[in-house]
C-alpha cells in the first residue's frame, strides 16, 4: 500500500498556476518528447525547487527561478508541469 501525504495532496498544482513570488517543488512532469528532454536539461525534475518571479506582459511567458538560473516558459508548457506549494 503506498503512503500517501495527504497534505502535499492538497497544496498540489501546476507549474503555470504559481502566482509570482511564490516557491513550489516539482512533483511530476507530463511532458513527453524533445520538451520533455528540453525541462530535464534544465534541471526541472521531482523535487526541485522553483520560484515564479515574473509575468510577460500579456501574462505569457512567465520567468521561474530553477537552480539559481532564470528560465522562461510557456503557460501551456508550465501547465504540464505538477508542483507542490511551498
């Protein structure tokens, strides 16, 4: 029977759901394929941490913080990734 964390259940999103200045740690990713490939080169996988810092103006794409490096992604891309709040 596998345990469960009831409350990292319920503070789970996704990635372009992080409002800016919040942190969060990744859970999953649903990617598949050469972006798939693209975020794990960035070093977004399981249990990383990431800060969303910033919007683009039309409120895409949006700036994250992972690994102390500034990446920039997609909302349709973001919303593939499930992170935890912090």
């Amino acid at each position: 029977m596998q345990d469960v964390n009831m409350s990292s259940v319920h503070n789970q999103t996704t990635l372009s759901q992080v409002q800016i200045g919040s942190a969060c740690t990744v859970a999953a990713l649903h990617l598949e394929g050469l972006l798939r490939r693209r975020i794990m080169d960035l070093g977004i996988i399981p249990g990383t941490a990431i800060e969303c810092i910033r919007k683009g103006p039309s409120g895409d794409p949006t700036a994250y913080t992972v690994r102390g490096t500034t990446i920039a992604l997609r909302r349709e891309d973001a919303a593939k990734i499930n992170v935890y709040l912090i």
